[in-house]
C-alpha cells in the first residue's frame, strides 16, 4: 500500500468533451493529451447530458440508467452521491467509454426516474439496501463483475459491494476512502467541529428538517453543493441539470429516513440485520482499490491515514490538488477516470 499526493490538470467541461479526440483507444492507461487550465469552472460552461435513459427492473426498483462505451467493453458502474446525480460522471464516463469501458451510470433510490415497483416498499434508506439495489441491478443486466467506483452514498455503497460481494466487485474507486458505518458507531460524539459539519443530519431528525427539505429541496441542495465544494464555480445551468433528478416523489421520504436511520432515530429492516451486523464489524476490503480525496472537500470526511487500513490488497490513495471539493467526478472528472483506469489495471 502507498499513499501519494500528486496534481493531476482537470479542465472545464467543455474543452474536456472537445480534447476527446486526443485520446487513443489504444492501451489502457492513464489518459493523456488534455490541456491544462483552471482550476475553477467557467460560470457560462453549459452542461452536457447524456443522450437517453434506460429503465430496468431490478429488484424492488425500476432502475433508470445512462450507459456509453462499447457493448463489449470492461464493465464500469459508478454511483453518484447525495444532493448530486448522475450527471457527476458525464465527463468522466466519456473519457472512460473512449477508452474501451463500458460505463454504467444508475440513478439511486429516490433520485432521477428510478421508482419503487410497489407503493406498498418501505422508501428505506438504510445503508445496505443501497448495496442490494446494485447488486440487483447488474443482475438483470447481466453483469457479473464490475469495477465500481463512487463518492458520498455511491462510495459507501461502491465499498459496501466490494466488502459483502467481493467477486461481483473487480475493484474499487472510492472517493474518502472507507465509509462503512454502523448505528452504533454514529452513536459516538464527536469533537464540537466535526458536529457543526452534520448539522443537516440533526435537522433532518426533526418533523420541521423534513418539512424545510421537502419544501426548500432545491435550495438545500444547492447549500449543500456550496459548503461541500466551496471552490467549485458551477453554473446554474449545471446545478439544475442534477437538480430536476430530486423531483423524484420518493426523493425525501429515502433522504430523510438515510439521515434518521444512521443516527438510530428509526430502525432497518428485519430483513437486512444480518446484513448491517457485517458490515457493524467494519469489514476489510480485499479487492483492488483506489481512494482519492480532494484537498478542498469541505463535507465531512476521513483522514486516509485513518482508512488505510482498511484496504488490505492492491491500494493507493491519491489526494487531488486545485481547489477539488467533495463532487470529486464531476469537479476534476480526468483525475476520477485515471483512478478507474488505475483500479482497473491494478486488478489484471
């Protein structure tokens, strides 16, 4: 295991899509040939999209997704997090589709035109159901292994996989490193600082966080994309992109129970015990792995010292200069498709 810190140039979105054509399809290494720029985006850069989304059922869920690459390509899954969707990936996926992989992007639980198959499903959110809903959803597509890749929910969900379901999980990109967590590890106080930055997770304890999310959805997230990436200039135009995928109806009830669910305030599922005992036990991750952090993630966030253990196979953790928040994929989207290049060679 080694732990580096290095710079890796990102660009705005724009000059990004249109240095694609630099990039061979050759071996599979790093990607190279992007001309350096800001660090900051362009306030006018206008959001790319991905061309259409699928629908499959999966589980308890009918699960919208983004695909791009070759069919036959290496398979890729990458999670976004919470308040962001699938729309931290577009650069990302791109560069990692002209490389020959075949990138899956889901909509989580809640998010985007993913729906519950049943109004009779509790809109749970506790950690693991997250974990199963993917695993669901690469069985009905036919995925057998994957690299999988993530940040925030997605990460903790992308490490959840690789702990319970190792031989589904090839290897492992993880931004803030390991973040399985437990009801009775969030149990514990922390230090006055730490606290300040949950204070969402108190709020949304209460019948009046609920009701200020549910009616101030947007606004919060946009708060949230602030303080978590607080040299991040996005424009409005890239906020509502990510945004409209909240006006999901399932979108607060998964949200609130999440934060309600790990401070204890709400039980899991019978059904999962067995499951959250596990992962209570803080499992090791023996698949390949990636982490990377950003030096300017202003949400709450490990040390890598204090996760490194926890990777015991192939491991390298790179933290990520410039101004990098928290939406790590979608704020330097070159450094998070060299790392699932990286996870991807480190498991050949």
């Amino acid at each position: 295991m080694k732990i580096i810190s290095y710079y890796v140039a990102r660009q705005h979105i724009i000059m990004l899509i249109l240095s694609i054509s630099v990039i061979s399809g050759g071996n599979k290494n790093t990607v190279a040939g992007i001309q350096k720029s800001n660090s900051k985006m362009i306030k006018n850069t206008p959001p790319f999209a991905f061309d259409s989304i699928k629908q499959v059922k999966a589980g308890e869920l009918n699960i919208g997704y983004v695909s791009v690459g070759p069919p036959n390509g290496e398979p890729v899954i990458l999670l976004h997090g919470w308040p962001y969707d699938i729309h931290s990936y577009t650069a990302s996926a791109i560069i990692l589709a002209q490389k020959g992989y075949h990138v899956y992007v889901p909509y989580l639980r809640g998010f985007g035109t993913t729906s519950f198959l049943s109004s009779g499903t509790a809109r749970n959110g506790q950690q693991v159901v997250f974990a199963l809903d993917i695993i669901a959803f690469m069985d009905a597509l036919n995925i057998q292994r994957a690299v999988i890749g993530g940040f925030d929910w997605g990460a903790r969900t992308a490490n959840i996989i690789a702990a319970l379901w190792p031989q589904r999980c090839k290897a492992l990109v993880s931004v803030s490193g390991y973040l399985i967590g437990s009801q009775r590890m969030n149990r514990a106080p922390l230090e006055p600082n730490n606290e300040l930055s949950w204070w969402y997770q108190f709020y949304f304890a209460t019948d009046r966080g609920e009701k200020g999310y549910s009616q101030y959805t947007q606004e919060f997230a946009r708060l949230i994309w602030q303080t978590a990436s607080p040299r991040w200039r996005f424009s409005d135009s890239t906020f509502a992109q990510s945004a409209a995928a909240f006006d999901n109806p399932d979108h607060v009830a998964v949200v609130i129970n999440n934060y309600r669910w790990r401070l204890g305030l709400v039980k899991g599922e019978k059904q999962y015990d067995s499951l959250e005992a596990q992962l209570a036990l803080a499992p090791v991750i023996k698949v390949p792995a990636v982490s990377l952090e950003g030096d300017a993630n202003g949400a709450p966030h490990p040390e890598p010292s204090a996760y490194a253990n926890k990777f015991v196979s192939k491991y390298v953790h790179h933290t990520i200069h410039g101004g990098i928040g928290h939406n790590l994929p979608q704020e330097d989207p070159l450094a998070f498709a060299n790392a699932v290049i990286e996870a991807s060679n480190m498991a050949q």
